[in-house]
C-alpha cells in the first residue's frame, strides 16, 4: 500500500508560461529598483564622508600647521 499525499491546485489555478515569465520580470524590476536606492544611499554615503572629511582635515591642518608668527 503506497501512502500517497494529495496535491492541492495553486490558488488561482496553474500558471501559464506566460504568467510566469510576466512575475519574474516584475520581481526583477522590483529588486532592480532596491538596486539602484542601495546605490544612491551609497553614493550619498561616501560623498558626505568625504566632504566631511575633508572640511575636517582642512580644519586641522590650518590649526596644527600654521606658522609661528601667527601663533
């Protein structure tokens, strides 16, 4: 006696080829979509560290390195 489990339709029925290839692309543009905010949150990252950076060490510099007859 072979113990057999049923098998329940998806919801909806089953998917056509077409309906298939329709939700992977919309998941792709999905995911390509946080690709691109992940990029922006990046790239506004780095350049505020790097203006920050550089306004800091300017700062520094001009406090740590200015001549002694301006001290």
């Amino acid at each position: 006696m072979a113990c057999e489990i049923p098998t329940m339709p998806a919801p909806g029925g089953p998917k056509s080829f077409k309906d298939l290839s329709k939700d992977i692309a919309s998941k792709r543009q999905q995911s390509q979509g946080q690709i691109n905010e992940d990029y922006d949150l990046c790239i506004d990252l780095t350049l505020r560290r790097l203006v920050y950076g550089s306004m800091t060490g300017l700062a520094s510099a001009l406090g740590l390195f200015r001549s002694p007859s301006t001290r």
